[in-house]
C-alpha cells in the first residue's frame, strides 16, 4: 500500500512525522463523565470554533476505518464525534499543520473511488486509510481522558500508543485549557501529533528501506471477492459499478516469515538492510542459491528415471520478461530475495531468560547472544561467540549500529550486510541411520542384507558392548601394572542406540553404499560419517583385528563426479579412509576402541543448489561409499563391514 500511495502523497505531508519512544503499556482508562460544561457535541464544538477549520475540513471528509481491509465503513470522524459515544479529541490548530497536502490527498481517494473500478476502490481505501491512520486516528481516543488524571499513555483510535501529560500530547504543546464536550473532552495542539511508525510503517516511511519494502509489497495479494460484493449499475461503458466491494490482502513475505510487524501489541527486533546492503546482500545470499541449468530426478531404487536432457527439469530456456535472464537466473533472484526478507524479524518468545519490555536487556541479548532465532525458524549464529555463555562476545554484525525504536519494537539498519550463509542459512544437517536410514540409504551393491539397505542394529543390555572395566572371572575388575583399571568395549556415545550394518556379501567383489545427500545448497560443507566398530554389537564377537578400509565420493544427479578438498588444499574426486594409515595428528584414521567421526577430506562445494526446487523434483547429490574386494596377496578381507551411525553436513566455515 505504501508503495501505491507514494506517489501522491509529498514528502510535506511526512515531514512532521518522526520516530516515537514509547513507554510501558497500561490497560488503564479513564472515562471521565461531562458533569459540567457544554450541551454541544465535540463535533458540534470543532465545527464552532473558526482556529480549527482546516481540521474539521479534513474530519468531515474522512472515513473511520478499523483495518486497510474495512470496505464497508461510510461514517466519517465528524460523524463519529457527533455521536454519543465517549471521545477525546486533540485537535490541531490551523496554522500547524499541512492542511492542504491532506485535503490534496483526499481529493486522490476521491478521483480513484469515481472510476468505480474495482482497481479504483482499492486504492481509494489504501489512501482514505493513510489518511486515517496517520493523522486523524491519531489525534482520537475513546473514552473521556482529561488532564488532571496526570501522565497517561492512551491508545489512540489507529491503535497506536501516546503519552498524555496534561500540557504536551506526544511531545506536542496543549494549548489552552480542556474543552468539556457532551460527548468528551478537547484539546488543542500547536501541531500535529508525530505518527509513531511500527516496524511495518517504517519499512514504506524510511527512504533507504525502499529496496526490501518494494519487494514486501509486490508479494501482497489482493483479491476482489465478487460474490460478497454488491453490484449497483452500469456506467457509460457498459461496466457495473459495485456499491460494495470486497477485498481480500494477503502478503507472502510477511505469512512465511511469521511475524505479525503491524501488531502494536507486539515486540520485534528488526535486521532490515538499506538499499546498499540489499545489492549486498543478494550476492551474498545468491552464491549458496546458484541453480543448475538442468536437473535430474525421480529415483527409482537405482538410478533416476528422468535423466535424458529432453526429460530432465530443465532451467536454461529464457524468461519472457528478460530474454538475456535464464529460468535458473530466475530462480535464483526470486529465492534469494525471499529468503533475506523472510529472515529479517526476531521476537523475545525465542529468547532465552529475558523480558522482552525491558528495552536494555533485549538489545543487550540481540547483541551479544550465541544465537538468535528469527521468526521463520532459521538460526543465525553469532560468529563471535566463544561458546561460554550466552552474553559474552559482541557479534560483529551489529556492532556500530544504535537501534532505533518503533511502537513495536527495535530496529537495527544494517548498512552493510555481513550475515554469512554459513552462520544462518547452511545449517548443520545430522541423519541418524537408524531413523532415517530408509530415507538416506539410496540402494547397496553386494551388502548382505535382506532388504537391500544394510542392518539396522538396536543396541540394549544384552547385545550393547559398553565402555567399563575389564573384569575377571570372579568380577573384580583387572588393573594394569601401574594400578590403572583396564578399560574395555567401545568408547563414547551412540545417538539412539542405533545404526546400520553393510557387510560384504561376496569377499570376492566391492561393496558400494549409496547415500543421498538431499536440500544441499551451492556452497562449501565439511561431510563426516559417525561409525563404529563392529565388536559394538556382541552378536559380532571381538574382532580387534578388522581393519577398517573404504573409499568415498560424491556424484550430482547427472552422474558427474563432485571434487573434493583434501586437508592440503588439494582437489582429488576420491577420499580413502584407511586405519593402517594415520592421520595429521599421528592417530589411526580409525580406531576400534572408539565411536568415530571421520571427516572426508577438508570440504566439498556443490556447484549447484538443490534447495528450493518446485515440488515434485526431488534431485540431489549422492556420496558413494565402496568397500574393496579382499586382494589375492591377503590372507582374508581386511574389512568385512561398515556401522554407520550417522551423515553429517556442516557447513564450512574457514576462509
């Protein structure tokens, strides 16, 4: 709506309107009764007094509204003020005020409400409810508050929030002394009261802002609900007019983003680029959303069925609007930006241990805290953080920057955008084989297993060889020469108690494993697989002396090979885990006393994203695990199975 009415409305007209500094809420009213005084309306008291003619213009030509969406409201504030409701009215003097831009504004209402089009109606109500929030349900309260009940904050009829304190009505000097009305109280203002502007209202009222608010407000709907609207007669070009229509407005940024912004009941803290931090922000954000030109998908078990070029999802045709833009630049445009503005608001229900009214320690938290959860649900991090506590390192997004203060909460104007994607976007993505298993697990080649997706072992008392002391026969646990108690089973935690087995069926052959890796984003992430070994399982026996071996790498959905970065820096398209080999720290890259985390190489970077295709097209990567065959100069295989515990993505996060 801002958009739409910008280019009516001069900056004259915005020019007395500044940010407030609102105080705690009170449920407190006051309705103070008309004992003595006049018989006369307040109405009737504004229309009679010559220094309030320019206002009293403007509130016979303005609708009371109670939402943008009200179609249906045909009293005007003059007539409101007539009634014998209770009122309080803070009037501006002529003189204070700009009465020509409003009444130049009006006169914009009342030239699109003659076209009696439906796009017409439409934007009449957005200007006729500018009109009435900003400046005539600003100034009237219901209820009858007067001076002498002392300092008051009063909720104002366009439901924000003013300070009353008898002389100054939101800051503005009361002139003159209380005029007792029939129907409530006058005052009179050498000005007009600033509109204190919510997160929402400062997004369209804040010059640098335009960028995010331009985006917000193409994303909003409006639909003209015909069968609730009220047909009158034709006009001259054979069109019917409707006396009543009916509008619906809905906004896809702010419903995916959950954040009610326009509620002034509520508290939000805002993250909102400027214009130049929006350019920045866009290449930022756009390196993790990079789409292919095609893609395949639909797997069957083995492969994928649409893999051909003519069957694949193909994103390298033109757009209509910009020939020299492909669907997959498209694509990317419109994700990215969604998802900056989707993320940019934060409430205290996601905060831990603070009170969301108590301005210090909110901002305080936002600040400094290891984390922050946006609305949305996405997580950024503070890369600051040293992981001791909660307040104890600044992050380094918002330092230098004062936040300013909205009805509804905070507002941080980031001029230049130093969000990292892997502090928020790309997040740590752990499968546990043992729930997600039949989800991860693709298809084996050569796995003893009847379902053709490896083991699933549950480990409890009976079978779940622990970490303890090593016992005698008699139960008396056995120390080593130096009085050390010996240690025994497999050390460390297992997720759920659960995993999966890949035993080699046929020693004479390799094993392959076949791991999807779904939603990844076109960025850096560090890959690790959590194992262990296979004398965890009773069942398995002690088998100290199988030496764990495997190689690993990662095909796209066409097929192509994915390089790595080993930890030297070096590009190679296979990793080799071996545990007769050691590691940069001297350590077998597999130890059988122990859980394990292996870490395949440094890093891999997708050169695609997978995220945020349209449904149906489930296209990802794949890590491609294999088992070698036993060699003609071993004895026996040097490894007879892998026990994956889980697949771990996180996002990289070195230079």
């Amino acid at each position: 709506m801002k958009n739409r009415i910008s280019q009516w409305v001069s900056r004259g007209a915005l020019a007395t309107m500044a940010m407030l500094a609102i105080s705690a809420c009170t449920d407190d009213h006051f309705d103070i009764k008309n004992t003595i005084g006049s018989d006369k309306t307040l109405w009737e008291t504004i229309e009679s007094n010559p220094n309030l003619s320019d206002f009293a213009g403007i509130l016979k030509r303005t609708k009371v509204l109670s939402n943008e969406n009200d179609h249906k409201s045909t009293i005007t504030a003059a007539e409101l003020l007539n009634q014998s409701q209770s009122f309080t009215m803070w009037a501006p003097v002529n003189g204070s005020f700009n009465a020509k831009t409003w009444n130049d504004t009006l006169d914009a209402a009342a030239k699109y409400a003659a076209l009696g089009t439906p796009e017409g109606r439409t934007k009449a109500l957005d200007i006729s409810y500018y009109v009435w929030s900003q400046l005539v349900g600003n100034h009237i309260a219901r209820f009858n508050h007067e001076g002498y009940t002392g300092k008051q904050e009063i909720k104002m009829m366009n439901q924000k929030n003013a300070i009353y304190s008898g002389d100054k009505f939101s800051s503005i000097p009361v002139q003159g002394s209380t005029q007792v009305a029939s129907n409530g109280s006058l005052h009179l203002l050498n000005g007009v009261a600033p509109f204190a502007y919510n997160i929402y209202d400062y997004l369209g009222y804040y010059p640098q802002f335009s960028s995010v608010n331009n985006l917000i407000a193409s994303r909003t709907e409006i639909d003209t609900l015909w069968n609730r609207s009220t047909p009158g007669a034709l006009n001259e070009k054979g069109q019917m007019v409707y006396v009543d229509t009916v509008v619906s407005r809905r906004n896809e940024i702010l419903n995916f983003a959950r954040a009610s912004i326009r509620n002034e009941d509520s508290t939000y803290v805002a993250l909102i680029p400027t214009n130049e931090a929006w350019l920045q922000a866009k290449e930022k954000i756009g390196r993790i959303l990079k789409y292919g030109q095609r893609y395949s998908y639909e797997w069957n078990g083995a492969d994928f069925n649409r893999k051909t070029l003519k069957d694949q999802f193909r994103l390298d045709a033109p757009t209509k609007a910009d020939p020299k833009m492909t669907l997959a630049d498209s694509l990317q445009q419109h994700v990215t930006e969604q998802n900056i503005a989707v993320n940019m608001f934060f409430a205290p229900y996601y905060m831990r241990n603070i009170d969301g009214k108590d301005s210090a320690q909110l901002n305080n938290y936002v600040n400094h805290a290891d984390s922050l959860v946006a609305t949305s649900g996405v997580v950024f991090y503070n890369s600051a953080a040293d992981g001791k506590g909660t307040n104890s390192a600044q992050n380094p997004v918002l330092a230098g920057i004062t936040p300013y203060r909205a009805s509804n909460g905070y507002i941080y104007r980031l001029t230049k955008y130093d969000l990292d994607p892997a502090y928020a976007w790309v997040q740590k993505v752990e499968y546990l084989m043992g729930r997600s298993g039949f989800f991860v697990i693709l298809n084996t080649n050569n796995v003893r297993s009847a379902s053709g997706k490896g083991t699933f072992i549950t480990l409890n008392e009976s079978n779940y060889n622990e970490y303890r002391a090593k016992t005698d026969e008699a139960g008396n646990e056995i120390k080593d020469a130096d009085g050390n108690v010996v240690m025994t089973g497999v050390k460390g935690d297992i997720a759920t108690n659960t995993y999966v087995r890949f035993q080699i069926d046929n020693i004479q052959s390799e094993m392959v494993v076949n791991l999807r890796l779904p939603q990844v984003f076109s960025t850096r992430y560090e890959v690790e697989l959590v194992m262990v070994p296979s004398k965890t399982d009773l069942n398995f026996g002690d088998v100290d002396d199988e030496r764990v071996v495997f190689s690993a790498k990662v095909l796209d959905d066409e097929g192509k090979e994915i390089e790595f970065t080993d930890e030297d820096g070096k590009a190679t398209k296979t990793i080799t885990i071996d545990q007769e080999e050691k590691d940069a720290k001297g350590n077998p890259q597999f130890d059988q006393s122990k859980v394990n985390t292996i870490k395949l190489g440094k890093y891999i970077e997708f050169p695609k994203c997978y995220r945020g295709l349209p449904s149906g097209i489930d296209s990802f990567p794949r890590l491609v695990i294999t088992m070698p065959k036993k060699r003609r100069s071993d004895k026996k295989i040097r490894c007879s199975a892998l026990n994956i515990v889980a697949l771990v993505l996180k996002p990289y996060r070195g230079n």
